[in-house]
C-alpha cells in the first residue's frame, strides 16, 4: 500500500523487510511486545482520511526508530490523542459496551472492529482510546528516522524522512 505522507511518498519504505502478522495474531502479538521487550513507547505516526488508514509506531526511542508499526486499515472512526505518547498501552476488541459508544459517532458496518488501546493501564487506570477499523496489521522490523547509510536487512529508513539526494 503506498500512503501519502505530504512530500514523501511510502514506495520508499521497503515494507518487505518487515516481519508482519495480521488479525487476532496481531492483538497478541502486540501485546506480547509490550509486556516481555523494552518497546514501551507508543504514538500515533500518520492518519490518512484518504486512504482510511492510521499508523501507530512504536519504541523504546521514538526520536530516532521505531521497531512496531500497527497500521488500522478502513478507519472509519477514532477517539485518540494525536501528538501523545502512549506508555506500555495494552490493545484489545472492544465489548458490546465499546461498540454501543462508536456507534453513537459513526454508523457501524458488521465487518467493522472496535480496537480500544488502553494507555497506560497501571497508572491512576489509564486512558481508553478507540479505532474502529476493518483490519489490523503488525508489522516489526527497524525503522530509522533519520538518514543512515549501509541499511542491514530487516532495516529502512522512514518515508516522512527527507531524502538526502
């Protein structure tokens, strides 16, 4: 899938070097990051109306990589904190009582999943964040977010960073 991230175009993004998983695995495997790795550091990277796709990151240094992508295809509605950073979030399908709320802001189709991402969840309760989306896609390799030369298979660089030709 090639997003539109303004001046950068994602085809430089090799995606291909990233290990991925998809539905329920990817709610297990995401979880599994953040409980046993010292990926902690979680934010929303880009939200693409257009194209009905949200991209939240993932890392122990989010100013220089990000080792998790969690890409929500056909988004149709969120309840987040764009620009916040979430702490050892934990992500999960929404009950009935979760799909009773997103329906109140957007008409919900049978194939459609209400994922909430539970920020901080030891701290004072944490905060309950909603995506409804189609689909989920985990994605894990390195990410740089800066220019870097002799790339190691499993690494690139990310498209929102300018190219330096």
């Amino acid at each position: 899938m090639d997003l539109d991230y303004g001046d950068h175009q994602a085809t430089r993004y090799t995606h291909q070097v990233m290990t991925e998983v998809r539905g329920p695995k990817a709610i297990e495997r995401f979880n599994e990051i953040v409980r046993t790795t010292n990926t902690s550091d979680f934010e929303a990277q880009f939200f693409d109306l257009a194209s009905q796709t949200l991209l939240v990151i993932g890392s122990f240094d989010l100013a220089f990589y990000h080792e998790v992508e969690a890409l929500f295809e056909g988004v149709t509605f969120t309840r987040f904190d764009f620009g916040a950073v979430f702490c050892e979030p934990q992500l999960f399908i929404g009950d009935s009582d979760s799909r009773e709320l997103a329906a109140q802001y957007t008409d919900l189709e049978t194939d459609d999943v209400v994922f909430i991402i539970h920020n901080g969840p030891s701290f004072q309760g944490g905060r309950q964040h909603i995506v409804v989306a189609k689909s989920l896609t985990l994605r894990e390799g390195m990410v740089y977010h800066y220019q870097r030369e002799n790339l190691q298979p499993g690494e690139s660089i990310a498209p929102w960073v300018p190219s330096s030709s």
